[in-house]
C-alpha cells in the first residue's frame, strides 16, 4: 500500500497521467482492468496468491488489451523472459529513480518497450541464442491484412490503435492477433514485434 501509494503521488504530479484504479491482488487488478480500460498497467511481481506472471497470462486471455508494465526487484533473467513471453510490454526495476519511472512508462505509452537500462543485454543475449522453429511460417505466405497488423503490433500499437489505423473492428483485430500468434506458435505481442523484425525482411 505505502508503495502504491507513492507511486500514486508521482503520477499525479504529472499533468498528461491520471491513475484510474489500483488493486491489492490478481483477481481485483483484472476485474478492475476489465472494468476500466486503462491505458497501461504496472504490475508487480510479488503478489498474495497468484502472483504477476500468472496475472499477466490471464490478462491476455481475458483480451485486456492495456500495456502491461512488471514492476519488481528481481533481475533474475527467467522472470524477465517469461513476463514478457506472457504478454507483459516492459519491465521495470523499483531501485529505478523516479524521473526514471515517470520517463519509462511515457515511452511504454507511446509503444515502445519499457525495459531497465541493465536489462537490456538480457533480453539481447536471450533474442540471440532463441532457437529457430523448425517448419517456420514466411512472412511472404501471410495475407495483406496479416501483415498489415503483424506491421502494427511491431510499432507497438494497441489492438484499438489498429483498429482505428485499418479501418477495422476492435474485436477483428483481436481475432487477427490471436490467429497470427497461434499460426507463428508465438506466445505474446512482444515476440510478435521481433519476429516481424526478423522476417520481414526475407519475405
């Protein structure tokens, strides 16, 4: 509570955030995610019961389109991997200053991830060493509007921001995403975004 409400405060200070809601476990966090839309979710690792990686899943699974921010202390490397092999769209460490934070979560809200500076070699060092599935989907086997949204989810964009871009339902683009994920046997937007990065080239 001290935390958040803390948190809390700095945002408020800025004059383009507003915090919409807060929660004390994963079933209040994603009631009230559904509930009220936010933009961005910070999202903490720790949590009574079940804690922010399963929280995170079961956001994705519930179409809860916000970016998700995990918020923690641990800098272990399978927590990063896997929060944002879950969904999550950046990750955060708490020993961060707060010009930092307030900094992080205005480049997580403009598509981009939100990823602490010492993090960074991490999530390189497990991009590169990922193995190649066998059997891979071609860019250039995808259809036009597969492309076109695979395009969007790499710049970042949420599935209402596609929808508005292409002209498209909400509920389409949702459709498109979870359909491209399954065909391309990826598990979140993140590694989307880096498949497109590293295929689109070829084809």
């Amino acid at each position: 509570p001290l935390l958040r409400q803390g948190i809390k405060q700095l945002i408020d200070m800025e004059d383009d955030m507003v915090v919409t809601g807060e929660a004390s476990n994963a079933a209040d966090g994603i009631r009230l995610a559904t509930e009220l839309e936010p933009d961005l979710i910070l999202m903490d690792l720790n949590m009574p019961g079940i804690d922010g990686l399963e929280t995170t899943r079961r956001m994705r699974d519930a179409d809860i389109d916000a970016r998700i921010i995990m918020f923690t202390v641990s800098d272990e490397q399978g927590h990063v991997l896997e929060a944002l092999r879950n969904g999550a769209d950046g990750y955060l460490l708490k020993d961060m200053d707060a010009e930092q934070l307030i900094e992080q979560i205005r480049i997580a809200a403009t598509g981009r991830m939100a990823l602490s500076p010492e993090l960074t070699q991490v999530l390189a060092e497990a991009i590169r060493v990922r193995p190649k599935p066998s059997g891979q989907v071609q860019f250039s086997s995808l259809t036009k509007r597969e492309k076109e949204v695979l395009r969007q989810i790499a710049k970042g964009q949420s599935n209402k921001m596609i929808a508005r871009k292409l002209g498209i339902t909400e509920g389409t683009v949702k459709v498109h995403v979870k359909n491209l994920l399954h065909k391309l046997g990826l598990r979140s937007r993140v590694e989307a975004a880096v498949w497109v990065l590293e295929n689109e080239a070829k084809g």
